[in-house]
C-alpha cells in the first residue's frame, strides 16, 4: 500500500492555456482505489479508459445499483422534454456536475470548489455547474434570522 496525502497532476483539457498543476487531496475511498489500481503499468495513477466506455459502464452501474427513476430530458430538436430512465443518460459529466452541485451546498465557497475540482478560478465551467437552489436561499434566511435577532 502506498500512502499518499495528495495527489498532483497537470489538466490536459485545459494545458494548452493554464498549464498549472492541481494539488488535491485524497481520501480513504480515494486511496483505496489508487491502491487497488498500483499493480497497473505504465505512469498514471488510474488505468486509462476511453470516455465512451466509461461513460457506457457508468451507465451500467447505475442500472445494477437500481438507479433508474425517471427524469425530464430536453430534446435538442424539437425541444419538448421527454421522460428517460436516468441510467440512459448518465455520465462522467453528470456525475461531476453532481459532486461539483453538492459539495458548492455544503461549502458555498465557489473559489475553495472550484479550487478542489481543479476548475480555474473564475471558471465559466465552473459557475454552469453549481446552482443556487431554494435549500441554498432557505438556510441563508435561517443565518440572517439568527443575526437580526442577536
């Protein structure tokens, strides 16, 4: 097992532009999938996948684990929604957008997230992905109650 309180990397996306590197740390979930995938060759840390067929087993997973209720998804022609199963329409971009949504709740920090999931500061990206929602603007009213009243 090899140890490791973070991890560094360069973003290929976006290298071209920024070509910062990314210090993020790991957790035990984490590193217990870094440790699980140590036997792989070559120099990543994770084993290479292309993102059609890890796009293709996320959809999988969802369907195992059960994950199937139904969502409106907009169509891009004829632009009524329609009804699909959400295990049709997973992705790793829908899982970031996710991670990115619920951690941007708990921390509402947008600089500190985008900070973590590697987004530059002020990231156009970034801002699509977190959304300001009714839980957002009800927990701010509970802080300004608490400070009017005191």
């Amino acid at each position: 097992m090899c140890m490791r309180e973070k991890n560094e990397y360069i973003p290929t996306k976006t290298i071209k532009r920024h070509d910062r590197t990314v210090v993020l740390p790991l957790n035990s979930v984490t590193q217990e999938i870094v440790d699980r995938c140590s036997d792989y060759p070559g120099d990543k840390l994770l084993p290479f996948e292309s993102s059609e067929r890890f796009n293709d087993n996320i959809k999988i997973i969802f369907e195992k684990a059960g994950v199937t209720y139904l969502v409106a998804e907009l169509d891009t022609v004829t632009h009524p929604a329609k009804k699909v199963s959400i295990n049709e329409i997973a992705s790793s971009h829908m899982a970031s957008r996710t991670f990115i949504g619920n951690i941007y709740k708990l921390v509402k920090d947008p600089n500190l997230v985008s900070a973590l999931t590697g987004h530059v500061e002020g990231s156009r990206a970034f801002t699509r992905y977190r959304t300001i929602d009714i839980d957002m603007k009800k927990d701010l009213v509970k802080i300004l109650e608490g400070i009017i009243k005191e």
